[in-house]
C-alpha cells in the first residue's frame, strides 16, 4: 500500500487547481488510468505522476483531471451486441 498526494488541474493547464489530500491506493496509479476517491465522488483521469520517494508522508504525487472521456467500466471485456 502507498500514499499518494493528489493535485486537481484543469485540462490543459499546468499549475495546480485544487489539493485533494493524501490518499491510499494498493499500488501508485499510472498515466491514463482513472481513479476515484470515493463511492460517491467524480472519476479522474491520471494525467502525470511524480515519484517522491524522499517525502516521508507520500510515495507520488498525482495530478488529474476530471474525466470526460470514460469509457463504460468492463465494456471491453463484454463484446457488442
């Protein structure tokens, strides 16, 4: 288990929007995945990692944007009909 800092950015912006605090996940989480931080929360897509192995609180900061482009959870493991 890590701890990962969470930055919110606009898309396309480079500066920080919004800290989200520091969260647990079983691994760090790679660009272009989409996390969520709790049940009733937005998903957000990875956009870049930063590997902080000198902080003692945190092992990454993430920093991500609100999705928009989703795709349905599982749709590729269920083929069209």
């Amino acid at each position: 288990m890590v701890y990962c800092m969470i930055f919110l950015r606009d898309l396309g912006e480079v500066e920080r929007k919004k800290g989200l605090g520091i969260h647990l996940f079983g691994r760090v989480p790679c660009v272009g995945e989409y996390i969520s931080l709790d049940s009733e929360g937005p998903h957000l897509k990875v956009a870049q990692v930063h590997h902080t192995g000198f902080s003692s609180n945190h092992s990454a900061e993430l920093y991500v944007v609100e999705a928009t482009d989703m795709q349905m959870v599982g749709s590729e493991h269920h083929p069209p009909a």
